[in-house]
C-alpha cells in the first residue's frame, strides 16, 4: 500500500498523486464513494461495467428468464396476459 501527502485547495479539491493512481489505474473521470467519520475521510474507487460486459450480463439473464418460462410452460403468446394479469387489468382483447 502506498501511503502519501496532499492537501487541499480553497475549493476544496484534493489532488492524488501519480503513484496510487497509477496504481489503482485512475484516469479522469473515475468515480469514487466518500466516507467520512471524525478525522478520516476514506475515498473508495467505484467499479464501472462496461458496455459489452452489461449487454453480455443482460443477455445471460435473458437465456435464464427464457430456459425458467419454458420449464413453466409459458410461450412467447402468453406474456401480454400474464403482464395484464399481474397488472389488475380484468380486460384482454
């Protein structure tokens, strides 16, 4: 763990230093959660999902949702009155 100094300016920005960025591969733009309690302020960089790893998940889902409505018995024609049906709506055309 790399341990350094910095301070911070009238507008209250703070700059960390080159090391740990590189470290923890930072560039501009990267998010990070603040905690704060007493004398320590604690800055945990957030994980961002990229496009192909998001579309990858949803369609993961999407092949589960599809494998679980077959062993149900439920056909691509059934979903507009299943979703009537959970909506409350008593009417289908």
């Amino acid at each position: 763990m790399n341990v350094e100094v910095t301070k911070m300016s009238s507008k209250g920005q703070i700059v960390i230093p080159q090391d740990i960025r590189n470290e923890l591969k930072m560039k501009e733009g990267t998010l990070f959660t603040i905690f704060g309690d007493k004398n320590t302020l604690i800055l945990k960089k957030m994980e961002t999902v990229s496009k192909e790893k998001m579309l990858k998940d949803l369609e993961k889902l999407a092949k589960t949702g599809q494998k679980r409505a077959e062993k149900m018995g439920i056909k691509e024609s059934d979903i507009p009155k299943l979703i009537h049906k959970i909506r409350g709506v008593n009417e289908w055309r």
